[in-house]
C-alpha cells in the first residue's frame, strides 16, 4: 500500500520593513534622451534629477531609482519593462 504524496508550498514570509528598490540597468538600444524622458514622465523627476539618473546609468551600469515595498518595486520594473527598459527589483 503507497501512502497519498502531499505537495506542501513552501511559505516564505516577507519581512515588511525590508527595503526594496528598482534598479534600471544600462543598454545599449536607448537613447540617453529616452532614458530621462522616462524617468521624468514615468517618477515625475525634475529634468535634473533625471539627467543625473540617467548619466549614472550610462556610465556606471546602473542607478537605483526607487525604493519601497516589495509590490510598489515590482510595479515600478513592470512599467520600466513597458517602456523598454531594463529594470529590477533588487533588496536595499
């Protein structure tokens, strides 16, 4: 006689004051413009901080440009993504 298999999900607690942040990555298919333009439509950055942003993508890789929950850092890369993007969640 077998025994039923009970699949179990594994629940991972997330601890609600662990800080998230959206991390826009560099490419190489758009345009520094772009890359501000977005920034500023999207976070409602001034030009400056946008330009700023965007130069630190450009000549370091990457550039945090939020931080929050875990679901506020989601939607951000999701909407990075939608904007053609390279975006991430990562664990401030």
């Amino acid at each position: 006689m077998t025994s039923p298999v009970i699949d179990e999900l594994e629940e991972t607690a997330v601890d609600p004051d662990t800080v998230w942040t959206t991390v826009v990555w560099n490419d190489p298919v758009n345009l520094m413009s772009y890359v501000t333009h977005v920034f500023k439509v999207y976070f409602g950055f001034s030009d400056r901080k946008a330009r700023r942003l965007m130069l630190q993508v450009h000549n370091e890789g990457r550039a945090t440009v939020a931080s929050g929950t875990l679901e506020q850092m989601e939607t951000h890369v999701a909407a990075m993504h939608s904007y053609g993007l390279w975006a991430t969640v990562d664990k401030g």
